[in-house]
C-alpha cells in the first residue's frame, strides 16, 4: 500500500468512525428515554464519556458527539492504519 493510499484509507476510517457515532447517538438520543439515552451515550463513548459524566440534556449530547465522536474516528483511523501497514506489497 502505498503512502498516499494509506493516508486516504485512515482519513476515510476516521471519517467514517466519526459519522458511525453521530448517527448512532442522534438516533439513542431520539429513540430513547432521556434516562436510557444518557446511559447509553455515555457507554458509547466510554472512555472519553468520563470527562463529561456529570452533564445532562443537551450539553450531554454535545460532548457526546464531539468527545466520543472523535474518539471512534482515531479509534477507525488507527485500526486502517494497522491494516495497511500490515497488507504486504504486491510483488
């Protein structure tokens, strides 16, 4: 894989993690009780949850998507990453 390939593939899984958690908390955050969508967002995002664990309404799913968004994007970026640094060249 080469470097411009692999600079797309993580830019592209970052973006997609990014998009993933949007998407699944906006639809907790509609579907759900406000009880059950707090929880659920914040083991969504668990880890990064911890440093917003206090909020609540709103504000909760503000720090929700971004904290927890940009936390699955470099969790999706590493993981391309590792992938291609691990995919053997053709040859």
């Amino acid at each position: 894989m080469s470097e411009r390939e692999m600079r797309r593939a993580v830019r592209n899984a970052g973006i997609s993690g990014f998009l993933i958690h949007t998407l699944a908390a906006l639809w907790v955050w509609r579907s759900w009780g406000s009880f059950s969508a707090s929880n659920m967002l914040v083991w969504m995002s668990f880890p990064a949850s911890l440093a917003y664990l206090g909020q609540g309404g709103g504000r909760l799913l503000a720090l929700s998507l971004a904290c927890g968004g940009l936390e699955w994007a470099a969790l999706g970026a590493l993981i391309a990453y590792g992938v291609g640094r691990s995919a053997k060249k053709p040859g």
